[in-house]
C-alpha cells in the first residue's frame, strides 16, 4: 500500500503543572491544538517477520529503542498474524522541539497498523494502547483540540478556533523534556476547577496563553524569550513556548502578518520558521 498517513505537530496554548504525584510524574492541565505541520509516514506489512523503521533526516534507534517501532511491536503482537513491518518516516516537525513530534508518530503508526490489521482495536483501547508509549500519544489518537489533564491522558473535547494563523519558530537546539521538568519549581498545588476555561474565540485563546515550563526553558535558554519577544514586536496577538521548547508559536489574525513576520525569522541561520493552522 502507498497511503501516505500524517503526523501532526501540537502546540499548548495552555500548560498549567498542577503538582507532582507520588508516582513521579506530573498533575497537568493543558489545552493542546494539533496543526498543520506533519511528518508523512508510509507502513507496509510485511511477509518477513521483524519491523524495520527509516528516517532519512534522522539517525533512528532499532527496534525497541525506537517509539514507532514499539508502537508498530505492540499492534503485531495483538494481532499475531506473524507478519513484519516496514515504516518510512519523512520527518518535518524538529525534534525535542515541545511540537509532539515522536508521540505523533507512534500514535500514527497505531492508527496505520490498526487500519492495515482490519481495525483489530477501538479507538479507545488504541489510546489506552498509546498511554504505554507516551502521555502524549493518546491526545494524537482522540484528533481533536482537547483539555488534557493527569499527565495528559484524560481528555475533554474542546472547541478549535479556526480564524488564526500560527507562526512556529524553533531556533535549531534541542530541549529535553524531563531535565525541564526536573528543574521547575512548584510553589503551590493547583485545582484544575478553578482555571480558566476559554471561550472558544481568538480573544479567549490570547488571554488563556500561559505555560509553566517558560519559568525553566527560558532561564536555560535566553533566545526562546528573544523569539517571544520579536514574535510580539512582529504583530502577534499573543505568543508562547510550546511544551518543554524551545519551539515558540505566535497567533495572528491575518495570513499577510504572519508571512510577513515569517520572512524575518528566516533570515535566521539555522532557524526552523512554518507558518500553520489549525487542524
């Protein structure tokens, strides 16, 4: 089969650390959107047992090392039909870039392989299945904007705002999500009831902006508050890092805005610009 599947990218207009659990991960409440940037994955099954995983733009880990190759592992499994994998990754969204890529991935090779196998797994068991991968897979797998609380696994359908254009910026480096992680300080437990809830209109996304990683990515890395900055200073109705970073998104309400203050950002050695919406 030639099908081409997509991996979209995410970004978090909001990100609220709620608390850390006894179990070592974090008590989270974010509003993610997925958007139009994506890899382009190709899966064929395979009469030769084993599962093979290429990346022209990446060196790749083997086997279970490798995200999309224990995605594909746990879907054989299930199905025991003794078959082998061939997945073809054609990578756009920068990696470690706080944009989701790699959970994209795996949750789009869950849903390739389950389409391939005769649909073996309701979604929900699909998203159950991505948990063990990832917090965020399961969010790739609902496609829809969402409310993601826990550490990010219970999902709440939310509206999507359609009328903005996103400018993403990525400035070339790499931030690791769990020394981001390890480092933010939490002065107080926060209650997901008490936190705002937008009102599904651009003016509601702008006012709900906030991100509790930018207390530590932004110490560590000064040129993400640079980037937010110039992103305002652009024409940006709001702007924010998305995730762990250092990928900042900007929303504008006018396509000539963004293009424009797009063309800037990429006079940017080594910079990572795109322009997207909403999906």
């Amino acid at each position: 089969m030639n099908k081409i599947w997509l991996a979209p990218a995410k970004i978090n207009l909001c990100l609220h650390v709620l608390g850390k659990r006894p179990d070592g991960y974090h008590e989270l409440c974010m509003l993610m959107q997925r958007v139009s940037l994506y890899d382009r994955i190709r899966v064929a099954l395979t009469r030769e047992p084993g599962i093979r995983v290429r990346c022209p733009q990446l060196s790749l880990s083997a086997g279970e090392e490798n995200i999309a190759a224990r995605a594909a592992g746990r879907m054989l499994e299930l199905a025991e039909c003794g078959q082998g994998v061939d997945i073809h990754i054609d990578k756009e969204i920068p990696v470690a870039a706080g944009l989701g890529g790699g959970s994209s991935d795996a949750a789009t090779v869950l849903l390739a392989m389950n389409e391939l196998l005769g649909s073996v797994l309701p979604r929900e068991e699909l998203m159950s299945l991505g948990l063990q991968l990832g917090a965020d897979v399961p969010f790739f797998i609902y496609e829809s904007t969402a409310w993601a609380t826990g550490i990010g696994e219970k999902l709440e359908k939310a509206p999507t705002v359609w009328d903005v254009w996103y400018l993403l910026v990525n400035p070339g480096i790499s931030v690791s999500t769990a020394q981001v992680y390890g480092k933010l300080l939490l002065t107080s437990a926060g209650d997901v009831a008490r936190l705002p809830r937008f009102s599904g209109t651009l003016e509601g996304v702008i006012g709900g902006l906030h991100n509790d990683l930018e207390q530590v990515t932004l110490r560590d890395y000064p040129v993400v508050a640079e980037i937010r900055q110039r992103m305002l200073s652009l024409g940006a109705e709001g702007a924010l890092m998305s995730g762990s970073g250092p990928t900042v998104f900007g929303a504008f309400r006018y396509r000539d805005a963004v293009r424009q203050a797009a063309r800037i950002f990429e006079m940017e050695p080594g910079w990572k610009v795109f322009v997207v919406q909403p999906i």
